[in-house]
C-alpha cells in the first residue's frame, strides 16, 4: 500500500508535465437524473488497488448500488499511473464508465483526448462544493477528495499543536526532524512554505532554498517509508517533520503508542492536491448513471466517511466526518480559512529544478537512506531505507546520535545497527567504525565498500 501511495505523491514526474487546474462557474443544477433508479444498469469503476480503492468501493460504490439499484463493477490498478496505463491501452474501445485518479493523470489523459468532460448541471451536490474545488484538468475533473499536507508531531515530545511552519528549525528538534523525499509533491509545497517564511513567494522561491539549508543539520531522515516514519515515532526517535499526509499511515496514527498527531492549523496555512473522477470519451454505460455516480460521491456523508478512512480532506463544506476521525482530517472549516490548493500548472515548468535544488541540499541524507537497506526478516527496522543516514557536517558525530537513529529492534544496542539491517552489511561496518574513529578524534573513511561516511573537513 505505502509503495502504492508513494507512487501517487512522484505522479509529478511521471506522467508528464502539461498541467492544469481550471474553475467553472457553478451550473444550474438539474435534479432530475439524480431522482432516476438504475435498476438493471450497469457502472464500470477503475481505482486504485489500495485502501484508498476499497474505501472508495465501500463508501461510494456499495451505497450508490443500494440507492439507485445499479450494479458497479470495479477494476484497480497500482497507482494513478497504472490506471492511464489501462485507459490508454483501451484507446477507443469502451472499458470504463468513472476513473478515480490524482490530477496529473487526469490531465495527461485529457491532453491525450481520451477524456469527456462531465455536464456539471447533473451534479446538483457541486453548490456546496467550494469553487477553486469543483473541476480541474482542463475541466475534465471533478474534484472529489483533498490529499491534505500538515505538520506530524510526537504527542510526547510535543505537548501542544504547533502554530506554524517555524516549529521544525527550532534547535531543540535538531537532529530529529524528518522531511518529504525531493521526488514528492510536498517537497516542492515545503520549498515554497518556507520562502513565504523567508520574504519570498513561489514566484521568488530563492529565500525557501535559503530557509531549508538552514534546516539541514535538524534532519534525521527523509521520509521516502512510511513506515518507517512511523516505527521512529513510536520509538521516540522523532518529534516533528512534514509536510506530510496523515494518509501514508492512517493505522499507526490511530494508535497510541504510536505517539503521533497531526495539525493543519499552521498560520501559514496547509498544502492540498485535488484527487479527480473523470469520465473517459469511450465508456460502455449511460451518461445519467454515470453523473448520477460522481455526484454521489460528492454527497456530504459519504465525504465524511471517504475522508474518514482515508484521512483527505473532504472537498463537500457540509462533509459529516465521524467523531473519531476528526483529528486526522481537516475540518471543511480549516480547508476554507488555511488550505492551499498546489497549482500544478505554475508549478509544471520549476518542478525539475526546484527538486534537483531540494536535492542537493539534502543528498548527504539520500546517499545514505539509499544505501543502508535492510533485509528481509530484521524487525521492524527491515525494507527500504531501514536505517536513517549519518546527520549534518559535525565533525565528530556522537555515537549515542547514530544508536539513536537506528530502528529499535533492527539491532541489539552493543552492535553495530548498520552491519545488521543493510543489505550491504560487511563484517567492518564502515559507517559505525568511522564514526567510532571520528569521535575519538581520528579521521577515518570507509576502507571497504563506500556506503557513507563521516564528514571530516
């Protein structure tokens, strides 16, 4: 699930680069194909084969089936980019009715004519859909769901919700501070945040690239796994990091010894994506289900059940999110006074560049995730990017800071946590042998394989 998701987050650089997000004015609003019973009739749904794909066939497919009587149909692909994969490989051959997908893939398959834009007077729930929300790609979107982007924070380190974007670059969270992976949407949201932090803006994005170096010697790891965010929460390894999605962790997030929370309440406000239904120009059922379908979905309980399950925020501003859920979604009145709405087609042209500048900053951390992968059957410190990376420029790293940084459980805490979780472990165990040499004061590189190493100039 999580590889699936972090698929969706790199659709940025996948997919391509003609983007774009457009609002039309709202319609007058046409009830009576809403009022029709479908009995008989037939809906073909493609979505995504993780939770956020069982969510949408339990929330909105399974009652749209017990109010109208129609039948739908699923198909589910990995990711955004494997559903256009599926819809280009069917051409003009009627496959599927309604395609769920985030908006770089609605775009591109607009841009490849293969979209049919939806009549909005059929989608009478659109009136209590903000209007920066209701369509995008062109217009042949219809937003249905936020991916929302807020600060993660250790409930026990952390005693109060923080109030802005500054929290990270205070000291006392040095060394234990995770961030988004370069290839993420949130990376490029973070570099703006932070030049809108340092005088700047996102058309003079300088100042942010000026503001993250600053934050490089507070960073632990960058949170490529899920997972393993998770797993350095519940050890108390972490207090703070984003932006970042509750959704990459809606189980550990619920669960209290997890010890994490999330806040979109920031001054500066939180970053947001619109997640898409489209129609495909070839599509085997009738047009009046076919809305009758994605206006249901925009139906303000099951907004507040999708949101609920899948932690987004919901796009309806009279959206009923379950009591339990409240804290992990952002309310319809936090998305109007403080959301964000990430402007692809601005964006589309800087993305390279800003992601090779978000790199450079923060390579040291990236060569070394890369590098110390764990195999299988070591805890829960195993998969990709097990051990966080050797931090900063600090002449003498103390030994206590790299036991700190490896996965409890992944090692004992006599030996070395690198020798055991990487994949490319060998008997010397470069990192922690030059680290030993650095702290007693002698200089030291990797004799052996050259994984990382400990900076000493």
């Amino acid at each position: 699930m999580q590889a699936i998701k972090r698929g969706r987050r790199q659709a940025i650089k996948t997919i391509g680069a003609a983007l774009a997000a457009s609002t039309l004015p709202m319609p007058f609003v046409n009830l009576r194909a809403q009022q029709q019973n479908f009995s008989g009739k037939t809906l073909r749904l493609l979505t995504w084969s993780d939770d956020t794909g069982a969510a949408a066939l339990r929330n909105i497919a399974a009652t749209f089936t017990a109010k109208t009587g129609a039948k739908v149909i699923a198909d589910r692909a990995d990711g955004t980019s494997g559903m256009v994969a599926k819809v280009k490989a069917a051409g003009d051959r009627p496959t599927y009715d309604v395609i769920t997908l985030a908006g770089v893939g609605a775009a591109g398959l607009g841009d490849a004519g293969l979209l049919l834009k939806p009549d909005l007077d059929k989608l009478p729930n659109l009136k209590e859909v903000a209007p920066q929300y209701r369509t995008g790609a062109n217009g042949f979107g219809i937003g249905y769901l936020l991916w929302s982007d807020g600060l993660v924070y250790n409930t026990s380190t952390v005693k109060s919700a923080p109030a802005s974007y500054e929290a990270p670059w205070d000291p006392k969270y040095s060394g234990r501070v995770f961030l988004p992976p370069p290839e993420w949407a949130e990376a490029v949201d973070l570099a703006i945040i932070a030049a809108k932090m340092n005088g700047g803006s996102q058309q003079n994005i300088e100042p942010g690239f000026k503001k993250l170096m600053q934050l490089k010697e507070h960073v632990m790891t960058l949170g490529e796994n899920p997972n393993q965010v998770a797993d350095l929460f519940r050890t108390g390894s972490l207090d703070i990091g984003g932006i970042y999605s509750p959704a990459f962790f809606p189980e550990q997030i619920r669960k209290p010894e997890y010890r994490m929370a999330v806040t979109y309440g920031m001054k500066e406000g939180f970053a947001t994506q619109l997640m898409f239904k489209v129609i495909p120009k070839s599509h085997p059922g009738d047009l009046d289900l076919i809305h009758a379908f994605i206006n249901h979905s925009l139906d303000a309980g099951v907004q507040g059940r999708m949101a609920a399950d899948v932690l987004n925020g919901p796009v309806n501003s009279k959206a009923m999110i379950p009591a339990e859920s409240r804290a992990f979604v952002p309310s319809p009145q936090q998305i109007e006074e403080k959301a964000v709405l990430h402007d692809d087609r601005a964006l589309a042209a800087v993305q390279p560049a800003w992601i090779k500048r978000y790199t450079e900053i923060f390579s040291a951390w990236r060569r070394c995730s890369r590098a110390f992968r764990g195999g299988p059957g070591h805890g829960p410190g195993h998969g990709p990017r097990a051990a966080p990376a050797l931090r900063g420029r600090r002449r003498r790293p103390p030994l206590r800071a790299l036991r700190r940084s490896c996965v409890p459980g992944c090692c004992s805490r006599r030996s070395c946590c690198f020798s055991r979780c990487s994949a490319r472990r060998h008997s010397s165990c470069c990192a922690w042998a030059s680290a030993r040499k650095a702290a007693n004061g002698t200089a030291s590189r990797c004799t052996t394989t050259p994984i990382c190493s400990t900076a000493t100039s």
